[in-house]
C-alpha cells in the first residue's frame, strides 16, 4: 500500500526546524515552518501549495526570502498560514523590496495569508505581485474543528501553544486511504489510467454509489469510455482503510495547559516529528527557554499512542552528542 504522505525534514537536526511533505500523486507538497530552506532544490519549492508557519522566530521564518525569490515570475499563487500578527510580518516581509519592475512579470504570483486566533477566528489577505504586493484585505473566517485545510483526501489541523507568543503545532491527517487493486482491473476489462486517480477522488468526497462514473482511457484508435456505478468500482476495485497521520510540534513549553494540547493534536499519529532541544538534566534550563526536553517529547508521544518518534531541532550545545537526545527520547517513548 503506498502512503499518500512523503515526510521530510528540510535540514539536519541540528538546523532550522521545517518538515517537506510531498503529496503522492497530487504534484504538489506542503510545508511546515519557514526556517532556512536552502537544502531544498527549486523543484522541490515549486511544488509548495501551502506552508503552515508554528510562529515567525528567524529560525522558522527566515526562508520567506528564498520562497518568494523561486517563486517570482511563476504562473502559481500559495497559501501561508500563521499565528497572530502574522500578516503584518508578511507585509513587512515584502515591503524590504523594491517592487517598481512588476509590469516585467507575465504571471501575477499570489500569497493568500490567514492569521489565526486562539478565538478560532482568522483574518485573511492576498498580495499580488502585479500591485507590487499591495496588501488586499480578503474576508475573515471561522476556524472549524481547528481545520486550516479541508480538502477531499486530507486535512490539516492545529492547536495553540506556549512558547512565550503563541505557537501552532500541526496534524496532516488523511481522512482514508484508498488502495487500488490493479489485479482486478482484467476481471472488468479495464486499463489502468488517470482515471484511477479520479475514482479515489470520487469516493473521498463521499458521492453516492449509484452515480455514473466516467471510465476513460486512450487506445489506439482514439478516446474510450464506459460508465459504471460507482458503488461496483469502489467493491470491486478499492480497499479503504485508515488514513495516515503525521505530528508536528516544535517550541513549546511542558506545561500543564500545553501537554494534553499537544496530546490530543497528535493522537494516534503514525509519525510525531517533535523537538527534543534539550536533555532533562537541563529542564530549568529548557524551561527558562520554553521548549522541551527530550525525555518529556518521549513521554507526550507515549501519552499520545504515536506510532514513531521522530525527534529533530536539537540545541547546537548537544553538539557531538546527539546520541543522548535520541536515547533519552527513545526511553522516555518505550517505557
């Protein structure tokens, strides 16, 4: 069964905090925390539809620069989500360059820009690059079930934590995987195809078994197509079974209010990629930063009943010792 969900950090551990997620048969990918994203290739840049920033520190929000410079000039627009005041630190991005050659652009580049709220309600705007990134207010919106994107397929949720400002920890969750088996594509005399894609599309959205679905594929001779009920495709073709998850939580306290945040964000997660900065004979010191210890990071995921621990984003003053923080969190995860 292949994973829809292709997770990769974006840098050592380390280095800047950012998690790279390609989308399996989408062409697309999202992104989790803006820190320095060198590493990544324009290619893979360019495949970004979303990125969800945890909060606008430098090390999570200082590759705003490199996105925007492979991003110019291109026939694509991008959606960034973030905590409060988080348009205005775009704005102020954008507004450190001159914009006076825009008309040289054959393509209006777009970033739409939610601002989110503990209050569930989000403030939105859009910068073109064709008004020289004008700021455009859009519409406001309520933020429901913590749902920041609901698409057919997928999900991403967050939850408001404590890092001195507010911090968002995200869930990529998928509502369902939808497994094809081609081996029984012969017994209906069918060809695999795009329309494969399109059949896993029709039955996320949860359409009904007795609509008409278009089969269609390129044969020799032109354009071929048959209608079938939906309902003997999805029996005959597909098995359904539980969506990935993946966890992402960085820069936060071990508090009282913010572990059963972090607990019921991530629940049941197949993977929690999760900051373990600091040992936990340094928690007065993890404290005072607020942020985590490793040991604590192992015991959120235990609570949380994570599949995989993947703990990265590692204070450089553990340099050469990496190995304590992946043990410590590992035992902490075990027990």
């Amino acid at each position: 069964m292949r994973a829809l969900f292709h997770p990769q950090l974006v840098n050592e551990p380390f280095g800047d905090a950012g998690l790279y997620v390609d989308l399996l048969f989408e062409r697309r990918a999202l992104l989790f925390d803006l820190g320095e994203i060198q590493p990544l290739p324009p290619r893979k840049i360019l495949r970004i539809s979303h990125v969800f920033v945890s909060h606008t520190h430098m090390d999570h929000f200082m590759g705003f620069d490199r996105l925007l410079r492979i991003c110019l000039g291109r026939d694509k627009g991008m959606q960034l989500f973030g905590p409060p005041a988080f348009i205005d630190q775009v704005e102020h991005k954008l507004a450190a360059y001159a914009w006076n050659l825009v008309h040289n652009y054959a393509n209006d580049f777009t970033l739409t820009v939610t601002e989110l709220h503990p209050d569930g309600t989000a403030q939105r705007a859009a910068f073109h690059v064709r008004t020289g990134f004008r700021r455009e207010v859009l519409a406001g919106a309520v933020i429901e079930d913590d749902a920041l994107l609901d698409e057919a397929s997928f999900r991403v949720r967050c939850a408001f934590l404590d890092h001195r400002i507010p911090c968002l920890g995200f869930a990529l969750e998928e509502k369902q995987h939808i497994n094809v088996w081609k081996s029984r594509l012969a017994e209906l005399g069918l060809p695999v195809g795009p329309w494969l894609h399109e059949l896993k599309l029709a039955v996320a959205r949860g359409l009904a078994d007795d609509v008409p679905f278009r089969v269609w594929w390129r044969a020799a001779d032109g354009l071929r197509e048959r209608h079938l009920p939906l309902g003997l495709l999805k029996e005959r073709l597909l098995r359904i079974v539980p969506g990935q998850k993946i966890g992402y939580v960085v820069d936060t306290i071990c508090s009282e209010e913010n572990a059963p945040r972090i607990v019921a964000l991530v629940q049941g997660a197949d993977q929690l990629f999760i900051e373990t900065p600091f040992l936990h004979e340094d928690l007065a010191h993890a404290r005072d930063k607020y942020h985590l210890t490793a040991r604590q990071a192992g015991l959120l995921a235990r609570e949380a009943g994570v599949k995989r621990l993947m703990p990265f984003h590692f204070s450089p003053r553990y340099l050469g010792r990496e190995a304590l923080l992946r043990q410590e969190a590992e035992a902490a995860f075990a027990r």
